[in-house]
C-alpha cells in the first residue's frame, strides 16, 4: 500500500535496488529526499512489463540489461540511444524514435549466462561501458567509439563481442580483487575461448561483419594488457580482412575505431621493437593494408589534429614510424633527421585550445617523446648528449600534469612514460618515473603497465649511462627485453597468481595462445653503454636430471589424481594439471580431500569456506565438523562401515608404532606398540583430565624426542586441550619467553637429557621455570619426566611432582574423545624472534590433520608399512611432521641426541637396522657426511630407504649431485623441502610424478596457491615477476593450515568453543604485521625465491628479512639484541647481527659487530664474556661465529638499525644504499668483511 511505508513492487528505482521501504512519494519519496539522491520511477512497456527505459534527465537514459530485479544497467545518452534505435527502425541514424516504447519491443535483451553464477554478466557488461571504454580513450565524453560502436551490438547479440567484453572485464575483476568469492581468472579465459570460437569465417549480414570486426579490435586490446605481441597480430590480420572483404558493410565509425587503434599502436610497436613484429614476415603485408584501406575508406578524420581515442594526432604517429625507419640509415645526423624535428616541432598541440586540456597536454607527452626519441634513433644521441636531459625534464613535466591521484581513469601516454624511463639516468628523474609508474598501476589495473615498468627497471639495472659512445647492438637489446620477459596474465596480477607458467590454467587454443618470447615493448633502437662483463639474465637451461619414479602410476598422488577425474568428470594428466586444478578450486579440492582422507569426525560441514574472503581474513573451514588429533592419531575409520570410528586397520595392537633411539645407537632401543600407546596415552588423559585440564587449556613440554613426550603431546589433544614444546637446549630465558605467553596449566620437563656424549642435569633449570610462573595465573604445576631408568629427586623444586606421581593421579579408564571444531586451536609454535619476543603461532586441528594427510599420504606416499625417522628437536615443527606420520600408520623412530656420536656412521647404521623408508634430515647434516668422504650406501643395507627429506637451509647444488653419485642409492628420492612454522606445512616440496633436478624444490603443495613477488618494491599491493626472477615468497589465497590467531595478540579470537566467531577473527596488529603488511590481501612469508621457468622448480635463496639460519637452527637477531643490552649496555652502544653466507659457502655464519662506548675496550676478553652470556641464556647454537668491533650501525632516518644491506654486503654483493639511510656512508666499513679470511689472516681472530 503506497505511502505506508511497506515495501511495493512499484516503488521508486533507488529504494529498490538498496532494499528499502519506499513511500512513493511524488515527485521524490521520503527515502530519497532523506539520502539526498534522485527519486526516480520505473515506467513499464505495454507491450513487454519486464522490459522498460527511464529518462533520468533531460536526454540521459538508462536502459536495464535483463529485467526490473537486475541491479545492473547502461546509462545512455540521447545520441547513443538513437544509434541504438536506429539498429530496430527505419529512420535516419542520430534521429531519436518519436516515442521511447518503439525502441523497446524491439531489442534483444542480454540472456542470463550460467557461467558465473547471480547474474553477474550484467555487472560486468555495464562496467565495461562504465568504466573500461572510457579508459580506452583519452576524452571518454567525446567521441568514444569503444562505447558509442559496441552497444548497440552488444544490446541485440550475444556472440563474440558480447563474450569479449565479458573477458576484459572478467580480467580486470582478477586485479582489482574483487570478495565475491568468483574464479574471474579462469573466466576470462573461457570467454576470450568462446569469443575466438564463434568468430565466423563466413558473415551474411552488415550486424555480423561489425561484430566480428569489433571482436577482433577488443581482443587486441586483451592481448595488449596480456603482453602477448603474436596474438596482438592476429587479430589485426583478422580486422584487415574483415575490412578488406566486407568494407561496404562497415559503418565509417567502426572503420575509424579499427584502422586507428590498430594504425596507433602498430607504428608505436614497430618504434619500440623492431625484431619481434619481424619474426612471421607479414610485417610489411599488415603495413601496406593499414595504408591501403585508409585510403579506401571513408571517416578517418583529420590527421593533424588531437584524435582523443589515441591521445595525439595520427600525423605524429606517422612522424614516429618515419623516425623509426631512419634507424636502419647510416650517417647520424642527417638532412631528413633535421626534416622530421622540424616537424615534430611544429605540430604545437598547445595551440589547439579547443581540446579538452588533459587530452592536449597528452598529445605534448607524445611530442616531446617523439623528440626525444629521433635524438636516439636517428642523431645516434647518449642519455648524456645535452638535448635529452632538457627534453626529459620538459616530458616528465607533462607527465606529471597528467598522471595524477585525482584524474579520473582515462587512457593514457605510456609510449612518453616508457621513452622516459628509458632515458631517466638520475635518481631524482628515476624516481619521478617509478611515482608515475606505482600511481598507473593503482588506477589503471589491466593494462601492461608492470610489464613495461619491468623493461624500464632491466634498463637501469643494466645499462652503463656514465660510458661513452653508443655501441649496443639489437642482439643486446633483445636480450634485454628476453630477460624481462612478462609473466602470464594470471602470475602478474595481484588478486590470484599461480606458481608460474609450468602450473599455470590450462592455455586457449592456438589462436589466442601467450607464446609471445617478449612483451609489447622493447628497446632495440636505442643506444645506451653494456657495462662489461654484466650477466645480463641466466640462460635458465634445464638442469641435470637426477631421479625419476620408476612406476608413477603405483603412487598415492596418482591415484588420488584419478580419484578427481573421476569425481569431477575431468581429465588431469600431470601434477601440474592436478596442482591447478587445486588452486583454482580450492573449495572443491579440500572438501573432496576431506573425504578422502576418511578421517574420524562428527557433524557436517554447512560450506567448506568462503571463498571471497581474503587470505588476510583468515576465513573458517569446514564450519560444522568436529574432530579430535589423539583419536585419529590413534585409531582409523573402519574402511568397510563408515560409524566403526575406531578401527585399528594398520594400527593393530601388537603392531610396533613407535621405536625410541637414544644418541650413539648403544642398544637403549625402547618399542612401544599401538596398543600400549593407546594404553599409556589414555592412563596420561585421565591423569590430567583429574587435575582440571580440559578443553582449551594449554600444556607445555620442555623435553626430548622420546616416547613420554609423545604421550604428552597426545594426551593433551586426547582432551581437547592445546600441545606447545621446546627443546631442552633452550635458556631458561628462551624458554620463559615462550611459556609465559601461553599461561599453561601444566609443564612437562625432562630431567636430564644427552647431548653430544655429555649428561646435564637440568633440575637447575626447572627451578628456574618455575619461579619464572608466577606471573600466570593457570599454572599449576611442574612435572619432572625420568630421562633415565632412576628419576632425579625433585623434591625441593617448588610446585613439582613426578612423572609416576602424576599418573597416579587418576586411576579411572581412559576418558573418552573431546572432539572440538575443525578450525579450533591444538597447537602452539613460536616464531624465531626477529623482531623481539618470539611470537606464538597457534594453529588448528583441522588444518594441520588435513594438511599433514595431504603432505604424508600424497606427496609422499605414507602407508601402514612405512617407517620414518625425522632427525629433530622438540622445539622445531618438524617434530609435528614426525608425530604426524603416525596418522597414517606408520613407525616413526624418535632419536635424541647428536647424529654425529660417537661417529658420523653410527646414526647412519639405524636406516638399516630400522629398515627406515623415510629419512628427514639437513643440510648440514648431508655437508658433514659429504666432508668426511662416507657413503651411507656403502655403510649400511639401504634397500628399503624410498624417500629422503631435506629442510632447514639451502640445500647447496653440490649436496644435490653428492647425494646420488656418492651418498644413496639411485632409487631413493630425495625431496628439498621447505615451509615452517608458520604454516605447520610445506609452500616447496616433492611430488612423485615429476622428476627430481639438480636446485630447489620440485614444486608447490597441492591446494596452495603461491607467487614470486618483486622483493625491491615498497609495500602495498605487490607485484608478480616472471618465472626466472628472484623475489618473495607469498601465498595470493586462503588454505586450511595456516594459523588461526598469534596468542596474546592485540585482538585474539574469544577462546569460547561455543561462539560463532572462535578462532576465526580478523587477524591482530602482531599477526598483521607478521604476514600481511607487506602486500595487500596476500601472505608474505619472507623467503626470497626463484622459479625456474622450464621446470617448475622453486629454488629457495634465502631469507628476505634477514633471519639467522646457521646449520638449518633459524633464530632472530633479537635475541642476541636482548643479550646483549642486559649485560653489556655499560659497555656496548649498539649491536648489529647478521648472516654471512657468500656462493662458496655451504652454511651460514653469525656475525656480531659491536659498537663500543667512547673509552670502553674491545678485547678479547669481552669477546669471551659476550659469546658466553650469549649460550648461558640462549644455546650454543646461538653463539656467533666472528664477533667484531664496528665504528658505526647502519640506521634509517628513523633511526631504525637495518640488517639486510650488511647481510648482503659481508654475503659478497655490491648494493646501492637506500634512500632511507641516515648513513649510508656507514656500509663501506662492511664490505672487507666479504673476504674475512684474508682479514684475518695472519691475526688472531677473536
């Protein structure tokens, strides 16, 4: 009922749309006059009432695209409308119908496509009109041929036309991330597909040959942002068929529109690569057809003046390719060089006032680009010859006057942006092109902005502008351009790039294929100075190939591979295949992972995740399910009745699950069997669930790699509650730090432990815990674990019982099952405190159990008959990856103590005697063995030895080719690893479907959708580089194992099961911080990577932060900062601490330089005390290797010490200082430290 303020059908157009009550007031309703907008109604065809147009304004319209519910329209003025209409009527073009109902009983409405789901082809139809077309143009109000030609196609046919607007949009929505949760990157590609497929080859009608024509011309603009120069030719070929065969047909505005775009950026490609348009010899054919058909047909315009679909006048562009053709003449400067300045000169756009003024100083861009350009190409003129840096400042000045924040999006001069760059050899003009540059990319987000920044940045990189002469060849050039080859359109945009071109979507038919070696731009004309002996770009040839799985199709991954085509009608072949698949539909891969993994649980999940949401949302899995670590640690889902939750199918009870190894292999072996495990973890779960644990609470262990600490760690989970550990060689101070955040119920503590030959009695130590507890109000207790058959007396240690004690603390059965919510927290890992007190990285149940049968089932082919031997600590999350391998059945022998006592064979000798199948292991471990000329196959029966795992560092090229001529048997696969404890999982790792080469990992994790960003950019939205490049690690998109909240954060999750939001808010200010500040709506995860571009290998190259890495033990700089300011700040201003690791290196090194107070002494006797505080408080493995007096710290302007630039420097590289440094002069005392052994060398060294 009107004007009782319910909502009605008839109510105005604004209250409708936003949902509102709308009180049809007239002539505007209430709602409208309240939020100040325009009050307008829907007036309904007589003949069609789901079909109607509404005038806005005096001669502005907007016409629905699909009916009265759509959300989506185009707006049209009176003049489109009449181009509109004229397609329907018989009446002259421009001429409106004399009533509006003619028109729309007449069109064709736009069909609801399936492709995306609600509706949204109407969003993106009217965001092409909005927005696109008029960034296509210079002056979007006048004269826009990619608006006024394409609508009334697009208003009456959905063919190719209407599929290509829908692709550039579908592209553009991949960079602008957009939180609906759609795949726009995979859509795009379907559409630009179906377009290419309903291109007709043979046309009947006028509406047909425009459409196609038009096809051909939005394509190309595809192919421009895309970077892909062979299908840019393609459809020009395409056009000037069309053109040639069906000219009559052709209306003069879409001839204008295809003969000037392609004309404009024809001669501008030819200008900036003269090699690549070459490579087919059609070149010429395509020049003399763009000339011939201009002459033939009508409507091209006025050469001389501004044309705001090109931002010049097409003389100037004509001007530009006669300079281009004087490249190939000799003689410098010439009469006709001297002809085309005069010119250029005289086409003074300035004076064409009439212009709109952003159009005007754009077409001053292109002239004094122009100039610039013919002083290199045809005066054979240096960036340094006098004329260009005056041009250059002039040009940069125009720049700026159009590229700026608050310009609405246009198109705009890029050939003027990148001749600048070119030539820009000063830090302040450098600077000024990468502003204009960043603020293009955040306006203009489909276009080949990146791309040519990258060339412009390879230049600089490269290029000698202080030599003299000009001696670069076109061979040079195009190196150049080949090494900064554009990535693929899906690795370069910010919303979800894959791991590179080997795991990139499936690619379009030939006809639309991204073979293109080089982008859209180059630089083979112009002459800048090669600085000698400059490594231009890797030749990136495939490394040696060292192991290849020898029956493929008997693996885990294969079949799960099959299991997907199966399910999902599919027909993946490779790993590649499966590994995008994955990323692409990652609701779909983990929820069919899920029930794959047939793991125990209860309830069902309402979705598997949102979608939409940003990774930096941390969005909620499998919302509904309920689970418990212990039990299915425990036991297996019977495989034969799907509510047997507790069979024991590969975990029967006499069954060993668990061998105990103590260090040196003496015979102390202990076997626990599944049964007793089961037996003894449930005795422990009684015992705390009796002394108030429960769900949520937190127990701590400080103990070995043993059988008791396992018990721990499943007890706790058995109850719900929340596991966290360190090691035994920790400081009490480490181990505080970390304790203390968590506030435990209760702390498991070894009380003693084994290392390197030598017992320590750690009850001290555990004194020391203890009084360091009470500042946490849920502690209640410390229990002391024997490490040995007689336990130590604990009776003085305050608030301490012992491990017998404890267990008899109950003597009821076994409780049952706490099975708590997938994404609910279980576990607690600590970061390596760069940047102060560790963080506490708590992750959930559900990921880490998903993930860790992904990892162990899939990419590594764990079994019931597997038994595996992970060489660590309690403190390192690989001691999670050990505990894990049980899920699967598996034997996991636990060794403590060093792999090394009594000597480098004996650890060597349990492979065979435990007929081990998977080894994990470092590096360092590897080098050690390597040194002292030991083969393991020859040490012991390695026969049963499949898969062997190396994390922790960098594992060297050398220790790749070592471990298969010399070290292991040819059979065995040896799988680089690399992830964390941020993850609980893998971003590198093997798979058995591909072959193993020498560097890197072989590939990413399955579901986890990764990218290489450039490293050198500040932060903010980030930047994908190519395959081949080096830059940072980051994840684009959202998986089930990262972390759900860093505990104590500045907004934790509330720790309530029962609410909605638990373990599942917005990230806190640390967790933000950690993995989020660094790029937008992406994880930073700080290694600095590479991806070979043949095959697909991620080559970690160390870390991007400066993280301490010595023997694979990561630490942060802080902790030795904290030493260091407690006991020496009476002595020590300031302290610098980094890793040195050069090429020839096979480890890392610490290096600690302090800066002394004025009068205080550096001795070696202050070298002593410091290494010795450093391993009293922290551990041995902390101490630095060279410790060195320094006479000034590296600091930004506000006054923050940096790390990386020293890093770099004493790692042997040459660096160019930051602008942000207060001293940059400071970094020279550091670079005689990249040769330290002749520095010392004749000294003592300290």
């Amino acid at each position: 009922m009107a004007g009782n303020g319910t909502r009605s059908r008839t109510g105005c157009l604004d209250c409708r749309r936003r949902k509102r009550r709308c009180d049809e007031g007239k002539p505007k309703c209430a709602s409208c006059r309240r939020h100040g907008v325009v009050c307008v109604y829907v007036k309904s065809s007589q003949s069609s009432p789901s079909k109607f147009l509404l005038s806005v304004a005096s001669g502005h319209f907007i016409a629905p695209l699909e009916s009265p519910a759509s959300d989506s329209f185009v707006n049209l003025r009176s003049d489109e409308l009449a181009l509109v209409c004229q397609q329907y009527a018989d009446g002259p073009r421009g001429v409106l119908p004399s009533s509006q109902e003619q028109l729309i009983p007449a069109l064709s409405w736009l069909p609801k496509s399936s492709t995306l789901p609600g509706g949204r082809e109407s969003m993106m139809v009217q965001y092409y009109f909005e927005v696109i077309s008029n960034s296509r143009v210079y002056v979007p109000s006048e004269r826009n041929l990619f608006r006024t030609c394409v609508m009334p196609i697009l208003l009456s046919s959905s063919g190719p036309l209407f599929s290509t607007v829908l692709a550039l949009s579908a592209a553009e929505m991949v960079r602008r991330t957009p939180q609906d949760g759609v795949d726009y990157a995979g859509a795009a590609i379907r559409y630009k597909i179906n377009a290419l497929t309903q291109l007709q080859s043979k046309l009947n009608t006028a509406l047909e040959a425009e459409e196609n024509l038009l096809t051909c011309v939005l394509q190309a603009s595809l192919e421009i942002a895309e970077g892909s120069r062979p299908s840019w030719l393609r459809h020009l070929r395409g056009a000037l068929a069309i053109m040639d065969n069906h000219g009559d047909w052709i209306t003069p505005e879409c001839a204008a529109l295809a003969l000037q775009y392609f004309r404009f950026r024809y001669i501008l490609m030819k200008t900036t690569g003269c090699k690549a348009p070459h490579h087919d010899g059609q070149t010429d054919d395509c020049d003399e057809a763009i000339q011939r058909l201009e002459r033939l047909l009508p409507g091209q315009g006025t050469f001389q003046t501004i044309d705001p679909q090109i931002g010049c006048s097409m003389e100037l562009v004509r001007l530009i390719s006669m300079v281009s053709a004087g490249a190939q003449k000799d003689g410098g400067y010439t009469e006709e060089g001297s002809r085309l300045e005069r010119r250029i000169r005289e086409l003074d756009f300035s004076a064409e006032s009439m212009h709109d003024d952003y159009l005007v100083k754009s077409a001053e861009c292109f002239r004094f680009a122009a100039l610039i350009y013919l002083q290199l190409i045809v005066y054979g003129a240096t960036v340094r010859t006098r004329a260009i840096p005056h041009l250059l400042q002039t040009l940069l000045g125009h720049l700026g006057e159009v590229i700026v924040e608050d310009q609405p999006r246009r198109s705009f001069p890029m050939w003027p942006l990148f001749i600048a760059g070119c030539v820009s050899s000063s830090d302040a003009h450098r600077k000024a092109v990468l502003d204009l540059f960043n603020l293009l990319d955040s306006k203009w987000p489909i276009s080949n902005i990146s791309t040519v920044k990258r060339v412009v940045w390879t230049i600089w990189q490269t290029r000698d502008f202080d030599g003299g002469g000009a001696t670069s060849t076109d061979q040079d050039w195009q190196e150049i351009i080949d090494s900064a080859d554009p990535p693929t359109p899906h690795s370069r945009t910010r919303g979800k790039p894959n791991v590179g071109e080997p795991r990139q979507v499936p690619q379009p038919p030939p006809d639309s294929s991204h073979s293109s070696p080089s982008p859209l731009v180059s630089t083979s004309h112009l002459h800048f100075n090669t600085r000698k002996g400059t490594n231009i770009m890797d030749t990136h040839e495939i490394p040696r190939k060292l192991w290849e799985h020898p029956d493929p199709k008997s693996t885990q991954m294969y079949q799960y591979l099959q299991s997907v085509n199966s399910n999902f009608n599919l027909q993946l072949k490779t790993f590649n295949d499966l590994h995008n698949w994955t990323v692409a539909n990652r609701a779909t891969f983990y929820g069919h992972l899920f029930d794959y993994a047939n793991l125990i649980h209860e309830g069902r999940p309402t979705s598997v995740v949102d979608e939409s949401l940003t990774i930096d949302a941390i969005p909620k899995w499998f919302p509904g399910v309920r689970l418990n670590w212990a039990e299915n640690l425990l036991f297996t889902r019977g495989s034969s009745d799907a509510a047997d939750h507790h069979g024991t199918e590969g975990k029967e009870d006499d069954k060993v699950a668990v061998t105990e190894i103590r260090e040196g292999n003496r015979g102390d072996v202990r076997n626990l069997t599944w049964g007793e495990l089961r037996r003894d973890a449930g005795r422990l779960a009684a015992a705390l669930k009796a002394r108030g644990v429960k769900e949520g609470d937190r127990v701590v262990l400080v103990g070995a790699n043993s059988i008791e600490t396992l018990l721990v760690f499943v007890a706790t989970t058995w109850l719900g509650g929340i596991f966290s550990s360190s090691s035994t060689d920790m400081g009490v101070k480490g181990i505080l730090q970390r304790t203390t955040q968590v506030d435990p119920k209760f702390i498991f503590f070894d009380d003693a432990t084994v290392y390197n030959g030598k017992t320590a009695d750690l009850r001290d130590k555990m004194a020391e815990v203890v009084s360091g507890m009470g500042s946490c109000p849920s502690f209640s207790g410390l229990v002391s674990i024997p490490r040995f058959s007689k336990p130590y007396d604990v009776s003085s240690i305050p608030k301490t019982e012992t491990w017998s004690k404890f267990l008899g603390s109950s003597t009821s059965a076994a409780p049952s099952f706490t099975r708590i919510p997938f994404h609910a927290p279980f576990l607690i890992y600590y970061s390596s405190g760069t940047t102060g007190i560790p963080k506490a990285i708590v992750h959930t149940v559900g990921g880490v159990m998903l993930n860790s049968f992904k990892e162990g089932r899939l990419h590594e082919s764990m079994s019931p008959e597997s038994v595996t031997l992970q060489y660590t600590t309690t403190g390192w999350i690989m001691y999670l990856a050990n505990v894990a391998a049980l899920l699967s059945g598996a034997r996991v022998v636990m060794y403590d103590g060093s792999p090394f006592v009594p000597d480098l064979k004996s650890f060597i000798r349990i492979l065979g005697e435990q007929r081990v199948t998977k080894l994990g292991i470092s590096p360092r471990w590897m080098f050690e063995v390597a040194k002292n000329k030991i083969s393991p196959r020859e040490v012991t029966d390695l026969s049963s030895l499949k898969i062997v795992t190396s994390t922790g560092m960098v594992l060297s090229d050398q220790l790749f080719e070592w471990f298969y001529d010399a070290g292991f048997p040819k059979q065995v696969h040896l799988a680089n690893i690399s992830g964390g404890t941020d993850i609980a999982g893998c971003f590198g790792m093997e798979n058995p479907l591909d072959p193993v080469y020498v560097g890197g990992t072989q590939g990413p994790s399955l579901g986890v959708p990764i990218a290489i960003y450039e490293a050198q950019l500040p932060d903010g939205p980030g930047e994908a580089v190519p395959n081949g490049t080096p830059g940072e690690l980051v994840a684009t998109a959202a998986f089930p194992n990262i972390p759900c909240f860093l505990w104590g954060d500045s907004a934790p999750p509330k720790l309530s099961p029962s609410s909605p939001n638990f373990a599942s808010a917005a990230p806190g200010s640390k967790y933000h911080s950690a993995y989020f500040a660094r790029f937008d709506n992406v994880w930073a995860h700080g290694d600095f990577c590479s991806i070979h571009p043949k095959t697909g290998n991620i080559s970690f190259l160390g870390r991007a932060d400066g993280v301490l890495n010595p023997s694979g033990v990561r630490f942060g700089s802080a902790e030795i900062y904290a030493v260091i300011e407690r006991n020496f700040s009476n002595k020590v201003v300031d302290s610098l601490c980094v890793g040195q690791r050069r090429p020839t290196d096979n480890d890392e090194s610490v290096i600690l330089f302090l800066m002394m107070r004025e009068g205080e002494k550096f001795d070696r006797q202050l070298v002593a005390e410091v290494k010795d505080k450093i391993q009293r408080e922290l551990t041995k493995r902390h101490v630095p290797k060279y410790i060195f007096q320094t006479p000034e710290i590296p600091t930004t302007v506000n006054l923050k010490k940096v790390e990386l630039p020293v890093k770099q420097i004493v790692s042997g590289r040459t660096i160019k200082p930051s602008g942000t440094l207060l001293n940059p002069q400071s970094l020279d005392f550091y670079y005689q430290f990249a040769k330290i052994e002749e520095l010392l060398a004749g000294k003592e060294k300290l």
